[in-house]
C-alpha cells in the first residue's frame, strides 16, 4: 500500500521505533545468491536478452544482464514513479514490440482517511493510467485514465497467447470503505481497455477486502488471481474467457499474511508463488496482527519472512513453503519475480525495513528452481 508511517503504526511499531531501528540481522537461505544490480524491477526481457526498466519515468536497457543500463527514452509520463516503494506500476513489451505501461500516477497522490467515520475522505486520489509506446520508448501516446478516486498497487500485467493484455488491479471503494479487485482487458495492445466484473470480499478498512491481485495463465487457457486478503490466506479467481470477467472465486488454503505475493508462471510448466505466510516459520500460530482501521477483524501482519514455493498442477497444491530470506522484527514484502532464464530466478524485494521500521534497501537475489524442487514435485 502508499501509507508506510500508517503501516508501522498499524503493526504497533510507533514512530519511536522508527528513530531507533537497530542494524540488519538479514539472514538468505544458503542457495540464494546475492544479485549485484542498481534495480529491483520490474523488469521486461526482450529475445535476445536485453532488459528492460523503468527508472522512475525513463526508459532503460541494459544488455549486461543488469550491470550497466543506458537511457532509452526521455521522461516518459508527469506522476510516472514506478520506482516508488512497492507495485506502483507494471509495463510489457508485447509480441509485437508494442510497449505498454500501466500504472499509479503519483503526481495526484493524496491519502486522506477518516479515523472517526472509518472511511476515505473525500480528497483521497490516486488514479489508475495506461500509456503506451509503438517505436520503443522514443513516443508516447493513447494516456488514458482507467480508474479515478484511490486505487493501489497492482502486480498483474500479462500478455496472453491470444494477444489480449490482462491487467489485474485494485480499487479503494468509497461506500464500501474497502478494497475491490477487478481486470481490465485490450485487444488492440494498450490503444483501449474494458473492465470486467468487480470482485469483493467484504471487510471495512485502509487495507482490508479484495487487495493486490497477481495473475497467471493455466495449462487449460484459464487464468488464476491470487487476491491478498486479510483473512488469513490468500483467494483464488478463476477466468475461462481470458481475464474480462472471473466468475469462479474460492478460498486457496495458502495461509498469508495482509501482504501481497506474486506468482509467474516458469518455463517448466511450473507455477511458482513468492509470499508472506501468516506467521513466522515453526511457530504454531501467528504472533503479529494487523486491527483497528486497516482491518475490520485482526489480519495476520508477519511480514519478517519471505517464502516460496511451487505447483505443479496450476496452484491445486503446492510444494512445502521455503524460507528465501529472514529479518527479524523487519520487513521483507512485496516481492518481484523474473525468470532470467529456463529455471533461474531473480526475486527481490520493494519494501524492506530493518527492525523498527527504518526503510532499507531491496533485497536482491538470485536462485535455480533445481535447487528447490526435484523431478516429479
């Protein structure tokens, strides 16, 4: 979410806590390599392996793998800052070369919410835009609005076999004082959009409801939301008419923190799911809950760990969650995702605070699938 002062104090951490945050005791699970690279995404691969990055509002490529990177365009877009802690923004480049952003525009940023009403005040705005790129960064053209009033970050934005582009996004209800999740689709890559069905929850709160989906295709042409909630676990949204509308929606049994995850589906056929769980690992039951206007019922609020794991069989089950990194009485949320090539990931982190709430930089690492699955999970 934007509010990070609102977070600590949500979590009971106090800004007195923030002027005296002690040292990192980061701890990496021993198969993970340090990534040596000034971002931590999101990035676009092109074919022959260049990379992609949006730094702040400029286009950047680098063709190191991610040592050095050069300016590609100029700035893009007033209130574009996909560098801005968290999933403010997600970008492509499509099959056709087409380059498609979507994202917050943080020019207009105000968070403004009611303490005594419980609910969003009138001024609160962030809106949702899409703009997009057919000569490589060099223009930019169709800006649009998707969404006015408060929206938030958002980790979906896929193409699919067919061409469509998926975007699956976040929108703070002002009647319902919530969170809604919701998709919009484009046939005709990035030049207009559609929204479907919006999904919702229930709950009342800064951070409660339907938040931060992530999406991924199924080997049967469905599409899978993973939604955040603060219910303990993660939801399921299935679309079989490729993400305009999701009409099948379940609990996932993937127990989660008020956090979100992100999922990318791997060249293996795998998918693979990078998340808080609700509480710390071998413990019994969760030890940190997140209440008063964030949640409307006390939400699991462990975000010290970060954890991943596979499915074989399109999220129906998963492989026992690993512990990728550690900070105690820290934070390490809102994960990204990339497989650099067949079987190696880069996974870091957009919001990292070391013990006390003192801000931190991401967390960047390198691993191999091999490393955490064997033939036949």
């Amino acid at each position: 979410m934007r509010n990070v002062v609102r977070w600590v104090a949500a979590l009971g951490l106090g800004l007195a806590g923030v002027a005296t945050a002690q040292e990192s005791a980061l701890w990496l699970h021993p198969m993970c390599q340090k990534l040596d690279i000034p971002y931590n995404g999101p990035f676009e691969q092109l074919s022959d392996g260049t990379l992609l990055v949006i730094d702040r509002n400029v286009l950047r490529k680098s063709a190191d793998g991610g040592k050095t990177w050069e300016a590609v365009s100029g700035e893009i877009a007033s209130g574009l800052d996909i560098n801005y802690g968290g999933h403010p923004g997600q970008f492509l480049q499509t099959r056709n070369g087409t380059i498609v952003v979507v994202y917050l525009d943080m020019a207009n940023y105000v968070f403004s919410w009611n303490d005594e009403k419980g609910e969003p005040n009138p001024e609160c705005r962030l809106e949702l835009w899409a703009l997009r790129s057919t000569d490589g960064g060099k223009t930019w053209s169709d800006r649009q609005q998707l969404l006015p009033g408060y929206n938030a970050d958002f980790m979906g934005l896929i193409q699919l076999d067919s061409g469509r582009l998926v975007a699956t996004v976040e929108h703070l209800d002002p009647k319902l004082c919530r969170w809604v999740v919701m998709s919009f689709v484009s046939d005709d890559e990035g030049t207009t959009w559609q929204h479907g069905n919006i999904i919702d929850l229930g709950g009342r709160g800064h951070h409660d409801g339907a938040v931060e989906p992530c999406v991924a295709p199924l080997s049967d042409g469905r599409l899978l939301m993973f939604i955040r909630t603060g219910l303990g676990q993660f939801w399921y949204a299935y679309s079989d008419d490729n993400g305009r509308y999701w009409r099948t929606i379940r609990p996932s049994g993937i127990d989660a923190s008020s956090a979100p995850g992100w999922v990318e589906r791997l060249a293996s056929g795998r998918l693979v799911f990078v998340w808080n769980r609700s509480k710390p690992e071998g413990a019994e039951k969760p030890t940190s809950f997140w209440h008063g206007q964030a949640h409307e019922v006390p939400a699991p609020g462990h975000r010290e760990e970060l954890s991943l794991a596979f499915s074989n069989d399109d999220g129906q089950t998963w492989t026992d969650p690993v512990v990728l990194m550690r900070e105690p009485n820290g934070q390490l949320a809102y994960p990204y995702v990339l497989e650099r090539a067949p079987g190696e990931l880069w996974v870091t982190t957009r919001y990292t605070f070391l013990p006390g709430g003192k801000p931190a930089p991401p967390v960047k690492v390198r691993l191999f699938e091999k490393d955490f699955v064997t033939t036949g999970e």
